[in-house]
C-alpha cells in the first residue's frame, strides 16, 4: 500500500496489444487470428482493481482528488478508462473505497498509563496514533475531510478514539479530585486536537509538533 506500484507485462494488461504467446495459442485451437478471447473482450485483470486504488492513491495525495480526472487514474493504472467505471461506476466511489479498504482506526480498550505523571502517560499515546495508513492516504484523510463525508467520517472516528483513550489514561494517571471528570475531558479533546493539527501543520509548513512539550503543557495544566 505504499503508494503507487505500477506493473507491466506479465499478467497484467498489454498496452501494445494482445500478448503473441496468447495469439498463437488461439489460432492453435481454431480461433480466427484477429479473435480475442472472452477475457480480453470483457477487459478482465486480476490486478486491475488494485493498480487503479494504487494510481488513485498516489494522485489524489499529490494533488487532490477535485483535481484529479478519471481518465487520470486510468493511464496512471495503465488500464481503459471503461474498466475505471465498471469497478467504481463513480469518482467519489474511488475515494470511498481507499478510505474503507487502506484506513484503519484501531480501537482497543487497552490503553497504557503512567500513575501519577500524565505528562508521561500522554506522550506514550502520542507515539501510538491509532491510525493505520499509508503516508499518502493519511494526506487524502486531511485534505478532503471538509468536503467528502466519508472521508470526514473516518477522521471523526480517529478524533474519538483519541479523546476515549487520552480520557481513560489521564483518569489512571490522574486520581480524584486532581483528575475530575470535566477537566480530563478538556485535557484529552485539546490533546486529541493538537495530535490531529500536526498532521495537517506538518503537511502545509514541515513544521512538526512536538507531543513531549504538549504532554507537559496539558499536565501542567491540569496540575
């Protein structure tokens, strides 16, 4: 899944026509040397599917999926642009696709907490993001989270996993009454927001945020 892989040959599609192997093995068997076979008429490719999610991967983080055409991602797949719709009849199914099959937001009740240092505790969670993609597909999950609602739905999901978890270990670390309910929740939706920021400060400016100073920060805050 890391970026875009493009193949050629083999059993991929033939850009400069049908395979001369493949030809004389038709005509062996009676077919007509111009005949194509069922599978080649149909456009069918095994990997088709995943050189088009690869190419629309690799275009959109570059330069945004509005910018990005069909026609695009079908020389990039190096496929026909048909074969494009007759795997995602739409562009936004595209999208949606790479969200639901290369994103993962991993919940786990499971969570790691330092008694009595919620600096520690929440620099611990900074380094374990619960989010499992590609460094592209994280850039398409903050470019296009404010107008495409699955996208935006799949970043909603990993704000909420942060703040769950940043919530349960502070009230672990921190022991009432320091670690009442109300400011633990302030502390873990301002942390969950800074973690979130970065990415897209990171993206725009290459100025990253360091979670260690964050941490003390919250803490110090909290008291």
């Amino acid at each position: 899944m890391n970026g875009f892989r493009q193949r050629r040959g083999g059993s991929g599609h033939e850009r400069d026509g049908a395979d001369p192997d493949a030809r004389s093995a038709r005509e062996r068997d009676g077919a007509a040397p111009g005949a194509r076979s069922g599978r080649e008429r149909d456009g069918a490719d095994p990997g088709a599917r995943t050189r088009i999610l690869d190419a629309a991967e690799t275009l959109f983080a570059g330069g945004g999926y509005e910018a990005t055409s069909t026609a695009e991602i079908a020389r990039v797949a190096d496929v026909p642009k048909g074969l494009v719709f007759h795997y995602f009849p739409r562009k936004i199914d595209v999208l949606v696709t790479l969200v639901d099959e290369r994103t993962l937001v991993e919940e786990t009740p499971e969570v790691e907490a330092v008694p009595g240092d919620a600096a520690g505790t929440l620099s611990k969670l900074a380094r374990r993001l619960p989010l499992r993609a590609s460094p592209a597909m994280r850039r398409i999950l903050f470019r296009e989270a404010d107008t495409h609602g699955s996208v935006r739905e799949r970043l909603g999901r990993l704000n909420g996993e942060i703040i769950r978890r940043a919530r349960f270990a502070l009230g672990l670390a921190l022991p009432t009454p320091r670690g009442d309910a109300a400011r633990l929740e302030v502390a873990a939706v301002t942390f969950a927001a800074v973690l979130l920021y970065q990415e897209n400060l990171c993206q725009l400016t290459g100025h990253a945020i360091d979670p260690d100073a964050v941490a003390e920060l919250i803490a110090h805050a909290l008291g």
